[in-house]
C-alpha cells in the first residue's frame, strides 16, 4: 500500500534554506538534493519502518524520524503518520540541537 507523501510549508522552507546555505558551501548541492527528495519519496513505501523521534515522550507512534545524508552532512527527516498519509513536519540538520519536550 502506497502512502500519500505531503510536505509542510515550515519543512519546505527548511529545505530550502538548508539548500541555500549548502549552494554558498559547495558544488555537491544538486545531489544533496537529489538524495534528500529521494529520501522523502521512499516515505511513500513502510514508512513506520523508521524510528520513532527520541524526543518523543507520548507513544502514539506517529512522529518518526529518517535520517539522510551521512555523519557531518546527514539531516533529519521529522514526519508524521496519520491513516495513509505522511507528513513532513521538518527538515534539520543532524547536528541541530533536539527541541525540548
């Protein structure tokens, strides 16, 4: 069963203010981006495979976590679960700070 893969506007502006600083940084912008979209779109097939986001303190299991990317470069993908769709709540840096509960 696919899922419908929706992403909101603040993780829309997140991607592409991580693009604009990434683009000032280096030429490898296009396939981060690439990789990230990717990443997004494999949302559309199990995405309660990823794990639940460790700040998480209810267990309702619908705010998940992918990571993309790889050490220094690799980013959070923050998304929700709901019946047959998901959605993107925010795009982060891996090294960002974790918000508090």
């Amino acid at each position: 069963m696919k899922y419908h893969v929706r992403i909101a506007e603040v993780a829309a502006e997140q991607i592409d203010e991580a693009y604009a600083w990434l683009a000032e940084r280096t030429v490898h912008v296009t396939a981060w981006h690439e990789e990230l979209l990717q990443a997004i779109a494999s949302l559309e097939e199990y995405p309660l495979r990823c794990p639940l986001v460790p700040e998480a303190e209810d267990a309702s299991g619908k705010v998940r976590q992918l990571l993309c990317g790889t050490k220094r470069h690799a980013y959070r993908i923050i998304f929700e679960v709901e019946d047959h769709q998901v959605t993107i709540l925010q795009v982060r840096h891996g090294a960002r700070q974790r918000p508090a509960s």
